[in-house]
C-alpha cells in the first residue's frame, strides 16, 4: 500500500488536532470525534484537500488557544481562510454568533459554505442520535437560514440534501409525523 500524500497531511492534523485538544478544559474526545467525523464526511464525497482539511480543522481556532495563524502557516492559506470563516466569535451570544457564521461562509463562499453544511450535519446526527431535544430545537431553528443562504451555491450538492434530510427527522422527532409532511 503506498501512502499518499494526502494521508500524510491527515496525519499531521490528527496529530495537531490531538495536541489542540489536550488544551481543552472540557471533554476532548467530542472535540477530536466531531472534527474527525466532519473531515472525513468531505473527504468520503469527494470534497478537495482544502476543504477535507478545513473541515477536521474548523472548531480548532474557536475551541482551542490555536489560532488562524498558526493554522495558515501549518497546513495553508486556503485551510486558514476557510477555518477562519467557520470560527464563531463567542463573545456575541449564541443565536448571534451563529447566524454570523453562516453570513461569514456565505460571504466567503461555496468552499466555506460546505464546510458549514458538515459540521451542521454531524452536530444534527449527534444530538439526533442523542434525542437532546433542546439542543434539536435550538438548531431547527437555525436550519431554514442556513439552507437559504446557502442553497444558490451549495443547494444541488449531496451535503445540502443531507441538510434537508436532517430537518425532516427532527421535525419528526420533535413535532411527529404530520408536522415534517
């Protein structure tokens, strides 16, 4: 078996994302697994190096003492351009910071915007599974403004379908059958 280059990149962010997560105060293990399951979501459709890359790396500045920077100089300019585009501020409060995200991917683009539609359908799958009925509700409602603004760019994509698929059992899950129809 030959190993590519792309899996000695990944290796390298493993490795960073694991020390980045030693810095955590709460529980790397969701840290890591989330990264890990965005990352290779885009990589299993298909998505380029950047955003494969972007994807395992877009909550490293936001939850991390790692920075855009650090980030740039490591794995690239277009990495840290689309990172930087998924890093919440979380000095606003939480619905602000959200919807500011998803305006900031918008600005930035479709790269940024498919980055965006993993890390929300990984968390949707995460508390789906887990039946957080709170955390299901904050994020249906947050769903409609993001497939909006991201459905000229991004809507006949596979990650924007799954998106679509995510909100209809959640709606099922939180308000029955009748309700997603």
């Amino acid at each position: 078996m030959r190993y590519t280059d792309l899996e000695k990149v990944l290796d390298q962010v493993v490795v960073y994302l694991v020390e980045a997560a030693s810095e955590l105060d709460g529980v790397p293990a969701a840290f890591l697994l989330h990264s890990i399951r965005v990352g290779l979501s885009l990589q299993q459709e298909g998505y380029s190096r950047e955003i494969v890359l972007a994807g395992l790396l877009h909550d490293v500045v936001e939850d991390t003492r790692r920075t855009v920077d650090d980030v740039r100089s490591r794995f690239g300019s277009e990495v840290a351009r689309l990172v930087e585009a998924n890093t919440v501020n979380k000095v606003m409060d939480r619905l602000e910071r959200s919807r500011e995200v998803m305006y900031r991917a918008k600005r930035v683009g479709r790269d940024a915007l498919v980055v965006k539609a993993a890390d929300l359908d990984d968390n949707l799958r995460f508390y789906l599974a887990d039946a957080n009925r709170s955390m299901l509700g904050w994020l249906e409602g947050l769903l409609p403004l993001f497939l909006d603004l991201s459905s000229e760019d991004i809507g006949s994509e596979r990650v924007w379908a799954e998106l679509q698929e995510q909100r209809r059992k959640i709606s099922v899950h939180l308000h029955g059958e009748e309700a997603a129809s």
